[in-house]
C-alpha cells in the first residue's frame, strides 16, 4: 500500500488596506496642528496644548 503525500494548507493572508489620511480641505487649523503635533509625539495631552484647545 503506497501512503500519498498530503499538501499542507497555508493559511491565507488578506492584506488590509493601509488607513487613508484625510486631506487638508477637511480639517480645520486647530485640528491640523492636533493631528501634526500628536503624529510627532503620540501624546494627546500635549497636541491638545498645542492646538491650544481648553
């Protein structure tokens, strides 16, 4: 009896698009200075400093 090779399945991997980013034309001054600042440091305490939100 002769044994046959069996194929092993390899799990498929969907690709997600990467996250679009909004242009500019959305967003006001405030929240472009939020967005850049916490981009540059992820730390919302400090980009909200910045954007000089309250």
């Amino acid at each position: 009896m002769e044994r046959t090779k069996t194929k092993k399945s390899v799990p498929v991997i969907e690709e997600k698009p990467e996250p679009e980013i909004p242009g500019e034309e959305g967003l006001t001054t405030k929240q472009q200075i939020f967005v850049m600042e916490y981009l540059r440091n992820f730390n919302a305490t400090r980009a909200a400093k910045a954007a000089e939100y309250s």
